[in-house]
C-alpha cells in the first residue's frame, strides 16, 4: 500500500485553508427549515436569529425529508455543494424505520456495515469496509465531540434528531479517526414553543418501551427539553433479557441578541447479558437454533453507565463573525460477569471461560473557535479557525478463569444444562491508559466562481499517550503527531446537478508497544473519492453516487518471531462503489434506497491472509424502505410502507496466510436478505397507532461475527405495536 501523502501532496491547497467548528451547530445565521414534531422538528438552535417552530404531531406529505445544513461538515455550504458524499438519517427517516438503536439503521445507509459488537453491550460500525477502535472515539462524534471513546451502551435515540454520516476521511476537522468515515450524533433542542410528546412500544418478544419528549420556555431568555426514556424485557435469545433508563436535558438560555448558552446532557444506564451468540461446527451454521444461549444465566447481566455533559456558548460579533467555546465531558462505566465460549469439541461439548471485569474511563475536551464569512475581490470565503484539547483516562480491571480440559466448564451446545460450579477468577488484566491530545485546525469553503466550490482543511495534532501495565509496573508510551489536510471541490452546472471530487489523509495513534518496548507508529491513512449529487428542483428528493479508494498502513498485527506481540506493518485496501437516493418521489410516496459494492482486502500483513478480506464486511449491500401516506375521507392521515434488505457474504473469521497456504478453507458469515413492513394510522391530530413487522418472512440471519465461537444471530421475526400522543 502507498503511503499517506504529506502535506506537500496538498501544495494547491490555497493558504486560506480554514478551520472548522467545534460544535456541530450550524453558524446563527444560517436558516433551518422547520421540521414538523418535537420528535420530527429540526434542532437548531433556538434564539432570536432562528425561527421558532409552533408544531406538533405528524408532518404532511412533500416536506422536505433530508435537512440542507451538515453540521459535522462546520461550514455553510448547502449539502449538495460539499465535495463529499454525506447521508443524513432524519427524524422522519429514523420514524419510518421505528429506531431506537443506531444499530437499527445501519444496514440502510450506503457503505456501513455491522461488526462485532462485544456480545451486544455496544455499538461498532465500520464505513466503507473499514473499522474503527471502538473504544478510542475514532468513528462517532455527538454533536461534534468525540462520543465513543470509553465503554458505551448501544447508542439510544430518544433524544437524537438525526445522524449524519460523512463518508471519508474526517481528520481535518475532528483529527484521531478512520479514513473511511464518521458519523455524528445530533441531539434534540429546545423549542420556544410548548409541546409534550408520549411514545409507546411493545413488542412480541416481550420487550416494552415508553419515552417522554417535552420542550417549551421557562422565561422569555430560557428554553428546555428534556427526553426520558425506559425499556425492558425479553429477547429472541434464550436467557437474555435487558433494561435501560435514558435521562436527556437540554437547556438554551439567550443571554442576549448576540449570546447564547447552551447544555446538552445525557445519562444513560444499560443492564444486559453478555451474549456471545452461537458457534459454528464444521465451518456451519444452524446446527443449533439461533435462540440457544450457550453462557451462564446465573451471571446476570452486566451493567453499562454513561453520562454526557456537554455546554457551548456561541456569540455572533458582528454581521460576518461569529465565535463559539465548548466543553464535553464523559464518564463510562462495564461492571459484570461473564461466561464465553473458548473452545468447541467434536462431540459439541464447548469448552467456555469465566470473566469479570470492571472499566472505567473519564473523557474532557475543551474546543475553541471562530467563523467568518468575507470576500477577497471576487472570490467568497467561510473561514473557520479552531482549537481543542483533550483529556482522557481509560482504566481497566479483568479477572478470568480458563479451565483446562482436564476440570472443564463446559456445555453440551445440543442439550445444554446450566448452573455448573464456577470456576474461581484469577487476576488477567490491569492497566490504566492515558490520551492528551492538542490540535489547531482551520477550513475554508471558497466560492470561487458561481459553478465552482473549493472546501480546504487542515489539522495538526499532537498527542501523549502512556500505557500502564499495573501487574509488571512497566508504562510503555508515545508522543505522535500528525498533520492532516484535505481538499475537495464542487462543480455546479446546474441548479440539480453536482460533480465533486476530493483527497484527504487520517491518523489513529496506536496503543502498546512491540517487543522491544518501542512505540507503535499511528496508523495513517489515504482516501480519494469522485462523485455526482442530484436534486430536484423542489429539494424533496436527492441522489449521490461516489467511487473511492482508500489505503491504511501501520495497522497492527502479530509479531511472527515474537508470538504475544504485535508490530506495526499491516497495510489494507478500501475501494468501491456507493449509491443512495431518498426523499419525497412524489407527494405521497418517499423512499430511503441505497446500493453499495465494496472490495475490502489485506495488502500486507505478518499474519494474515495477503489478498484476504476483513472481518464482517460484505462486498455487497442493498436496501429500500418506501413510504406511502395520504389521507381518508374523515380527513385521517395513514400510512403504509415496506422495505427490503440485502447484505452480502462475509468473512466471519481472520485467516491466516498459513491456514490459506494449506487449503483451510475460510469460515463465511451466509448473505441474507430481509423484509419489513410499515403502517401507521392517525387516529387524530394527537394520536397516532403504529405497526411495524421487522424480519417478516422470519429468516434466519448471521449479522456479524468475532470467530467461529462467537457468531450474532439476527432477531427472528418481531411484531411492535406503538402509540404516539401528543399533549
């Protein structure tokens, strides 16, 4: 694989290359159009240069389905001008699918895919084939900070407006990250205007779940919303059952026509089993049924703790400037036990191991930053300069019982009998491991002509990162640095049509050290992209299609002299295809589609398979969820609708360039392709019934896996019935 290119690779870049904007907001001036409910509405912010929305309840047909605005992107450039491929997954787009997880739209937006999710205790996504840490915030922001570093549950949205996916390399903005791309979380705002909202879910597993969205003014300066959620029940698995608690505020306070205030918060508790899934034998699955649970119910569930406090001040200067300074903070928490599958017999007796563990992280970032928007003859800037600073701490405790075959703890995965003794847990890990992080960066958006757009960036990081092993006493560290830039341009032709290309560079310290106790240099990546976006003239419906080409060198992998250890030397490959269309085809019809083809393989590796793909991505996905809505002849709005899924074959486990070179042959997760059904009727202005049907041929599905041991089974069919009332 090439290199990443160094800054001279960018020589073109003008030297008007601009910073972007800590916080995701869109800059005051910029206008939001209205959304239609306090789950739906857009969330801006709210004060006296926005305009305040006063509806609630259901959208009508034609509005618009894909807000213009991107506030990962920091700039003012309109969606269809930025030189990159951006899906946003509105509140609208989230109701059609009845989300309540990010995991729930995952296979519906172009090049993202599933990958092991530690037995369902959090979220991990890979974009364009190629996954993040995570643990380390390389993948997920919320509301433009750093959002998964630490321990974190399933993301939940009751108090998510939307999601926005940047397909690309990201590090010139939001620096540590995968070349692939990010995508960002954007909470739900107050509005000045009271609305109350009650939301109600059960589903035929067993499962319910009720949530609160409310918002309006306490004073004429101060405006609140506060989301509230709770779950709990049964699964399609066997002895697995889970609960959360979701506690949202939000508060805008006007401190004047010029300043605003703002909080966002989140505190989040998620108590579940530990599901590792079920095995393969023989290279095959569906020998045992999906629902089996081969872990230890006596282990109960483990628990995962997260809050978010994150304030922003923002004051507008002047007609063309605006500054904004935030402040994050993230506490995580995993406390449990755990029984999971280690080794698999002949005869299907599956020997298993015992684990406790205990982490804990601690995460603050402070981000500094101005926007302004001036002209240098003819030629129109909007210019952003920024700074942060990072701090975060990741302890972790591990206690592990690992039973030879001689006194096993093991299970017939035919006839499965539990409550075993359990073996006694014996220390395994205890280190804790520390990040500070300081980076400046700057991003330009140039209108340089009518037709054209020119989107610069650049970010220099640099980073301290020290690893304690608490059992040997040895801290191994690195102080990597990192400069990052990227270039894209737009051409407009017309006023639907849009061609763009760009090219930009990534980096992800890696943690650790080799054999010799030397730092691991940060794996560092490459990612061109060309691409088309189209819309209609009404701005209801919108299409891109993209090609890119990623390389990633410095990945880790296993030390072939030194079993135990790893070195810097893997380099892999990205390159594919994407295309997805979605908004209002016609007044009553709306439609969400995607395609995406992805040739994702190992280019150079100590261990792996040269030529071989990565885990749990699928050379091709697809997806369509349609919409159609209208009204009955008593003037009550329905709505019925559908959609398919298709993912494609994957690699479920690592193969070695050995087990190639003997013929072993590869263990693959089967392509599996699902339906849905949708309706909705309301009953009136504040009341609306649902029906979705996920999964409904009730196909048995493989959707990601770790190894041959560890293998997550997709849920069987599942009827959930809602309600929504407004009041």
């Amino acid at each position: 694989m090439s290199t990443s290119p160094s800054p001279a690779f960018f020589a073109p870049v003008p030297l008007a290359l601009a910073l972007s904007a800590l916080w995701a907001f869109p800059p005051a001036a910029a206008q939001t159009p209205p959304g239609p409910s306090a789950a739906q509405t857009s969330d801006a912010p709210v004060g006296v240069l926005l305009p305040t929305v006063d509806v609630i309840g259901g959208g009508a047909p034609g509005g618009a389905y894909q807000p213009d605005d991107v506030r990962a992107a920091k700039t003012d450039l309109p969606l269809r001008e930025l030189p990159q491929s951006v899906r946003i997954m509105s509140r609208e787009t989230l109701d059609d699918l009845g989300a309540t997880r990010l995991d729930d739209v995952i296979d519906t937006v172009a090049g993202v895919s599933r990958q092991h999710n530690f037995g369902g205790l959090w979220d991990n996504v890979a974009i364009r084939g190629l996954p993040g840490n995570e643990n380390t915030g390389s993948a997920t922001l919320l509301n433009g900070f750093a959002g998964n570093r630490g321990f974190n549950a399933p993301r939940d949205l009751a108090g998510v407006e939307r999601i926005e996916f940047l397909k690309g390399p990201a590090a010139a903005l939001y620096g540590s990250s995968e070349p692939g791309g990010t995508l960002n979380i954007v909470s739900k705002r107050p509005r000045w205007t009271a609305a109350n909202v009650l939301d109600t879910q059960i589903s035929s597993q067993g499962f319910a779940r009720g949530a609160i969205d409310s918002t309006g003014p306490l004073s004429s300066s101060v405006a609140y919303r506060l989301n509230v959620a709770a779950e709990g029940g049964n699964t399609f698995r066997d002895h697995v059952n889970s609960n959360r608690q979701v506690f949202a505020p939000a508060l805008t306070w006007k401190l004047s026509n010029d300043t605003m205030l703002e909080y966002v918060g989140e505190v989040l508790r998620h108590s579940a089993n530990l599901d590792r899934g079920v095995v393969a034998i023989n290279n095959r699955l569906g020998t045992i049924p999906r629902s089996r649970f081969l872990g230890e119910p006596s282990d109960g569930r483990m628990t995962i703790k997260n809050q978010s406090h994150q304030l922003v001040l923002s004051h507008q200067w002047n007609d063309t400037w605006r500054s904004r300074v935030g402040l994050s903070y993230r506490d995580t928490s995993l406390d449990g036990f755990s029984t999971e599958a280690s080794s698999l017999s002949a005869n299907g007796i599956l020997n298993r191991q015992r684990r406790f563990r205990n982490y804990q992280s601690h995460d603050v970032g402070l981000q500094a930053e101005v926007q302004g928007n001036f002209s240098t003859g003819s030629i129109k800037h909007d210019l952003l300069i920024g700074v942060e600073t990072f701090h975060y701490n990741m302890d972790t405790l591990a206690l592990r019982a690992n039973p030879t075959t001689a006194a096993p703890y093991a299970i017939d995965i035919y006839q499965p009998v539990y409550g075993q003794p359990q073996p006694a847990l014996l220390p395994n890990t205890a280190t804790l491991e520390r990040q500070r992080g300081t980076a400046l960066y700057l991003q330009d958006a140039i209108e340089l002509a009518p037709q054209w757009r020119l989107l610069g960036g650049m970010r220099v990081d640099t980073t301290r990162q020290s690893l304690l092993n608490r059992r040997t006493g040895v801290t191994t560290s690195q102080d990597p640095t990192a400069t990052s830039p990227k270039l894209g341009i737009s051409w407009l032709p017309d006023r639907q049509w849009t061609v763009y290309a760009n090219a930009g560079t990534s980096f992800r310290p890696n943690a650790g050290a080799d054999v010799a106790t030397r730092s691991f240099a940060p794996e560092e990546g490459r990612a061109v992209e060309l691409g088309t976006k189209w819309e209609n003239a009404d701005q209801t419906l919108g299409a891109t299609a993209s090609l890119f080409d990623i390389r990633k060198r410095n990945v880790l992998t296993g030390d072939p002299l030194n079993p135990g250890f790893s070195i810097s030397a893997g380099e892999v490959r990205s390159r594919g295809v994407e295309a997805e269309a979605n908004g209002q085809v016609s007044r009553h019809w709306r439609v969400n589609a995607s395609l995406t083809v992805n040739e994702v393989e190992v280019r150079k590796d100590n261990s792996l398979e040269v030529g071989g793909r990565l885990l749990n991505t699928p050379a091709i996905t697809a997806s369509v969820l349609t919409m159609y809505e209208n009204v009955l002849g008593n003037g009550d709005r329905y709505g019925l609708g559908g959609g398919v899924t298709h993912v494609g074959k994957r690699l479920g486990e690592a193969r070695t360039q050995a087990q190639a070179n003997e013929g072993a042959p590869a263990f693959m997760l089967p392509a599996y392709t699902v339906a849905r059904l949708s309706a909705y009727w309301r009953v009136n202005p504040k009341m609306k019934l649902s029906v979705d049907v996920h999964n409904l041929f009730d196909k048995t599905t493989y959707v990601s896996s770790y190894n041959r041991l560890w293998v997550a089974p997709g849920a069987s069919r599942t009827v959930i019935v809602g309600l929504h009332a407004n009041f």
